[in-house]
C-alpha cells in the first residue's frame, strides 16, 4: 500500500468519527456566544446531505453572515441540507482551505469563520475562526 493511501484512509477514519449534529445553540470560546450546530452540549459533530435540523439551520444562518458573498445567492434559512446547502459548504472549503466533500465536519468546523452580531447590529458582523474568538 502507497503512503497517499495510507494518509487518505486516516483523513477517512477522523471525518467519519463524530456523530451527527442535531440542534443548535451557542458556543461560547471566550466572553462572546456563538451560534452553531451542536449534539447535546458538544460542538464535535457532523452534517451532511439529507440531514434536515436546527444544527443545519446554525450552519446555513453562519454561511450566510460570513460567506453569503461569495455565493450565487443566500442560503434560505430552512435547515434542510439540500444540494444548495452542500454547494456553499464546498465554497467555504475552497475558501479555507479544508478538503472539499461538502459535508461539515471537524476539519471545516475548525478552519471556517463564524460569526457575531455586535451591538445587535445585523450590518456589523465580526467573522473569525473558532481558535480566534477564544
Ligand atoms: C443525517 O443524514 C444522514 C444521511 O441521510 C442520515 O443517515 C442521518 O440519520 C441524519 N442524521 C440526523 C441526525 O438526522
């Protein structure tokens, strides 16, 4: 077996290894809160296509606020993880350099910006990465 081989199965074996995320609520790394996808009180989950919950309705709510821009059009809030949802993942992962499957996982979680509302202003959105709001 080459070595490539042996490094994707790895990558395989981490992304398949979290449950999936099944509501949403807020994170909170440091003195703010951020809205996110969850399964019980841990943020370590995973969605894909099909997958249809409050936790889709975090990530598309964060694709919006910090990729909408870079979308043909902004996601509709439904928590329905349809293709339209699993394009924009794979933009985001494009954009972070994550590995492009379309399904959000640790790896995407860990390398995306998310995003805060200051003031209660929904025009002054701060964006950053998980590491960087702790
Ligand atoms: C997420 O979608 C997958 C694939 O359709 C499905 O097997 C799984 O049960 C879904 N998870 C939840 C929490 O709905």
């Amino acid at each position: 077996m080459h070595l490539p081989t042996l490094a994707l199965l790895a990558s395989t074996a981490l992304t398949l290894a979290q449950p999936d995320c099944t509501r949403a609520d807020h994170y909170k790394p440091g003195s703010t809160a951020i809205y996110m996808p969850f399964r019980g009180n841990s943020i370590e989950c995973e969605l894909g296509y099909g997958n249809n919950s409050n936790a889709v309705k975090a990530l598309q709510e964060q694709i919006n606020l910090c990729y909408g821009r870079y979308l043909a059009a902004k996601l509709a809030v439904d928590g329905d993880f349809g293709s339209k949802t699993r394009e924009a993942v794979r933009i985001v992962q494009g954009r972070v350099g994550a590995g492009v499957d379309g399904r959000y996982g640790p790896e995407t979680r860990g390398l995306m910006n998310w995003g805060v509302y200051f003031n209660g202003n929904p025009s002054d959105v701060v964006c950053k990465r998980l590491r960087d709001w702790a």
